[in-house]
C-alpha cells in the first residue's frame, strides 16, 4: 500500500515537473538569439562612374576590385566585401548582477525578481493518552439499598425441603439481577450458600448507589458476581434464612451479600502537538530565493489564515542573509525563522496554547552550473539545524507525559532554473527535496510517572515543485521606482512517504493528516527600488481541499535589500 502510493505521487510529482521543464525548455530555445547570418548586398542602382570597366593599360588594385553580376531580370548586381561578424553585448560580472542597468546588457538576470512561495509547512500531530484500565470492586449489603427476595427449590415462595435457588436482587421496586445455576456451598456446613449472578442492570460506577467513576470512559461488567450468604441479624424464628419468608414479601433478613465488579477504560485524551521544530515550519528555499547568487539581506512576513487541524491564525516571520562569493558563481544563505503559532508545551485536556517560537536554523549553498545569454541553472543544499524548542504535553498536574526532543536535521537538495524569455516576460523553476536525515526521539508515558523512550519520529521526506511567470510591466534605471513586474506562480507540494507514527506506555502520536498533495497559486508584484530595493507584496489561495488544503488563504510581504 505504501509503496503504491509513493509511486503514484513520484510519478504525479514527476508528471508536473516534466510539462513545466517542456514548456520553459521551448521558450528558452524559442527566445535564444539567432546565429548571425551574412548575406551580399544587392542593388539595382546602375553603377557609378568609379565602377565603369577601366582600360587595359591601367592597373586596378585588388581590394577596390569589382565584378558586375546580372541577374535574371538583368539587373546589375555586384558583390561586396561582409560586414564585420555582429558581436554579443559581454555579460557583466555576476557579482554586479544587481546593479545592472535593465537595457544595458543582453544578459538581465539582474532584474528577475526573486520567487515567492506559498507553503505553510508547520505541522501538528495529535497526542493520544489511554489511561490503563481500573478495575473498580463493589459490594452491597442485603437492605442498603439493595433487598434481596430468595426463593426454595420449588421455585415458590416460602418455607421449603430444598434449599433456596433463585435469589432476586432488587434496587427498589426494580430487579436488577438474579442468582445463576445451583449454587455453591463454599462455606462446607451442607447449605448452598454463593450464587453466581448476572450482570447487574443497573448499579454500574457513577449510578446512584454505586461507586464513583474516575472519570468519563467505558463501562464492562467483568462477570464475576456472587450473591453470598452471611449470619445474620433479623433472622425469622423456625425458618431457613436462606429462603423466602411470606411475611416478609420485600425484603429478606440481613445475611446476603452482593459483590460484583466492573473494568473502566477511560475515554483517550487527545491533544494536539507541534511537529517538525516546533511548529514554525518545513523549510521552502524558493520563498523569497532566487536560482541567481546573490548579495542581500532578506525578511518574509506570512500570514496563514485558519490553518488546518484547529491551528487557527499564524503570523510567520524571517531574516535572512545571503552572500554572494567567487565572482557571483556561488553564495551561502543563513535563515532565522520565527512564529505566532502552536506552543512547544502543551497541556492534556486544555485549549491549545500559542505563543512565539523560533523555527530550524536553515543554512543554504547555492552554486550556478550553467549560464547563458538567457538564462541560468543553479544547484545548491540547503541544511536546517534542530535550533527549535522540544515538543512537550503535561498533564494538567503538571507531570510530563510526552516529549518529542528536537534532534532532526534536514538536507535540503534543489535544482533552479531562471530564463528571460522576452525583453519583458520571465520565468522560474524551483524543484526541491526534503529529507529528515536522522529523526527525533520520543519519550513518553500517559501516567507522568515513568517517562521513557519509545522510538525515534522520522518527519516525511518532501518534494517541493515551483513554477513561476513574470512580466515587467514598468522599467526605468534613473528612477527611484526602477521596475514593477507582475507575477505568478504555481505550487505543489507532497510528501514521499506516511507520517512516522509512534506509540507506546499509552501514548500515540500520530499525523493530522496521513498524506496530502497542495497545490497553490501565488499572485504578487515586484517593485524594485534604487539601492537595490526590492518590495515584494502577495496573496497565496489554495487550489485544493480537504486534507490537502492546509489554510483559507495567505497574505505574504517580502524585502530584499542587495549590497
């Protein structure tokens, strides 16, 4: 089952990467500038009197030479020397890319703005808690409040030869059980004297009359009732206690016991818990990223709205730095990311909490394999180090009963291709891999007493697809507003594998949701200022439902300042 569904969303996954490769691959191709192509010139114009045949005893120099054609409607045609072979604008240093002027170069990686992004990221699971089973005894006295009616065995009321077989338990006018088979004589003086009863209908745990139960939870008669007799106090003069005596028709004398007992199970507790550091988030390297080195320091604001499994609201922040070495070939990038989300520690059968929490610490190579005239392929790694805070869950004495301690560090492979298809229109290609290198180990137990490891939760390994078109719409070097560009973008997003559920010591952890496959759209604009400055404001609506759906909608604001 597993392996079929890796292999459906592999293929759906590569199914999109391949059309959007095709189609980006077309207009790269379709956009490259031609091969200079050198042709004669050609005229009709009759030649001048320069070019008119010179007498033989005069001595024509071999470079102003020239040899009149006719052509098939008789025009004179002469070839010339070819122009000079036309020559590519050289590419400017990549170290400068961002201050190139827009028009000055062929080459105008510089002013493609950076990809936005959309993804939420930031997990939660829910913790169960099944509290262990409470066996919860009860016994009654014949009279307080039960009253028990003992028939002979012939079956009628009253004085017999035999031996009472047939006790009524009664809870008021009601008959709650009765005696089952023969009875017993378990105290050896020749008198039955311990009947096995059915199942009492009513006097479970938390009835009137009956013991407390500790909690809310499932009820189980555990078939273990006895009905006992015991000397006692009002016993009729001349009559057996142990039967039925007519004058006393609703109640018999003080003697009998009953004992039964029930199991209670409590109801689970379940609770939700952040995942993957804290709940800040997964790491996406197109957010705000560029498949060019650069040099810049960055901040991304992201508003999620109603997040999936009861999250609710949250405001997600980052700073950055990104530094571009050897000439712009390479760059490293260091990310800092915090969030108004799901707080580390939580409490069992309370309100899910919030608070501030700072994320993974993510650091980023990016390398450029290839660049050409219109474009440029990029590769790099991006490392997320487990910076973020323990998940915990309490129980509402305090005692801690889970901990998912925050050890996993996550390698970040990708691939980015950038292209100017037009003088105006450009496109981006992110395609991204998450992989949980190690896993983070879990301690737990639904009691608080004894909290002890019980497996290590690998996150799921992702595969992020990004596809993004833009237009420049306005271009002016010399102003302070140097570009507007329009943008939009396509996203998809789904994990490679289950979610790593773990249980044990009457806890379970498991995923909100099992597996899921997003798709969203981003709609943005960049306005580029002198410095460089970019501002970079964006709504994010999701194209999915259900459990792929992971927010209503997302309001996003990013800044790049280049130096």
């Amino acid at each position: 089952m597993a392996a079929s569904l890796f292999r459906s969303r592999m293929a759906c996954a590569l199914r999109f990467l391949a059309s959007g490769a095709m189609l980006c691959a077309a207009t790269w191709v379709a956009a490259q500038e031609p091969w200079p192509v050198y042709v004669a010139q050609e005229t009709t114009e009759q030649p001048s009197p320069s070019d008119q045949p010179i007498p033989p005893d005069q001595t024509v120099p071999p470079k102003e030479a020239a040899r009149p054609l006719q052509s098939e409607q008789g025009a004179t045609r002469e070839t010339t020397s070819p122009p000079p072979p036309r020559r590519r604008t050289p590419r400017p240093s990549r170290a400068a890319l961002w201050n190139l002027p827009p028009r000055q170069a062929s080459y105008r990686m510089a002013s493609v703005p950076n990809m936005f992004g959309d993804f939420f990221g930031g997990g939660a699971m829910t913790a169960t808690l099944q509290g262990p089973p409470v066996v919860i005894p009860q016994i009654f006295n014949d009279g307080a409040p039960l009253d028990f009616q003992v028939f002979n065995g012939e079956g009628q009321p009253g004085p017999g030869d035999a031996p009472g077989t047939l006790i009524n338990v009664l809870n008021g006018p009601t008959i709650i059980t009765q005696s089952i088979g023969l009875g017993q004589d378990l105290s050896g003086d020749g008198q039955l004297d311990t009947y096995a009863i059915a199942e009492p209908v009513t006097l479970a745990p938390g009835m009137p009359g009956a013991a407390p139960l500790p909690g809310p939870g499932t009820v189980v008669y555990n078939n273990d009732g006895v009905a006992v007799f015991t000397a006692g106090t009002q016993v009729p003069v001349g009559a057996d206690p142990r039967t039925f005596v007519a004058d006393q028709s609703t109640r018999m004398a003080d003697g009998w016991t009953l004992g039964f007992s029930h199991t209670f199970t409590p109801d689970p507790v379940r609770v939700m818990m952040p995942a993957s550091g804290a709940g800040v988030r997964r790491v996406k390297l197109s957010e705000n990223g560029s498949p060019i080195p650069r040099s810049r320091v960055l901040f991304n604001y992201n508003f999620f709205n109603d997040v999936y499994g009861g999250i609710g609201d949250v405001n997600r922040y980052v700073v950055g730095w990104e530094h571009a070495m050897f000439d712009g070939w390479s760059s490293v990038e260091v990310r800092f990311p915090l969030a108004a989300t799901l707080a580390a520690d939580q409490v069992a059968g309370g309100a899910a909490l919030h608070d501030t929490q700072f994320g993974d610490m993510t650091v980023t190579w990016k390398q450029v394999l290839y660049q050409g005239d219109r474009g440029l392929l990029s590769a790099g790694l991006g490392v997320a180090a487990p910076t973020a805070e323990d998940a915990r869950l309490f129980l509402p004495g305090g005692q801690l009963a889970v901990q998912v301690e925050n050890e996993s560090v996550h390698l970040m492979p990708f691939v980015a291709v950038v292209s100017n298809a037009t003088d105006r229109i450009f496109w981006q290609l992110f395609l991204q891999f998450d992989i949980d290198a190690n896993g983070s180990p879990v301690r737990a137990d639904v009691t608080g007493a004894n909290v002890a490891p019980i497996g290590v939760m690998q996150d799921q390994t992702l595969v992020f697809v990004d596809l993004g078109l833009g237009y420049r719409l306005y271009e002016d070097p010399q102003a302070a507003i140097t570009q507007v560009a329009a943008m939009a973008e396509f996203h998809y997003a789904s994990p490679l594998q289950n979610f790593d559920n773990q249980t044990g010591n009457g806890v379970a952890l498991q995923g909100i949701t099992n597996w899921y496959t997003v798709t969203n759209a981003t709609l943005g604009a960049n306005i580029a200022l002198q410095g460089p400055v970019n501002i970079r404001p964006a709504m994010v609506i999701p194209l999915t439902n259900g459990d792929d759906e992971h927010f209503d909608y997302e309001a996003a604001v990013q800044m790049s300042v280049g130096y």
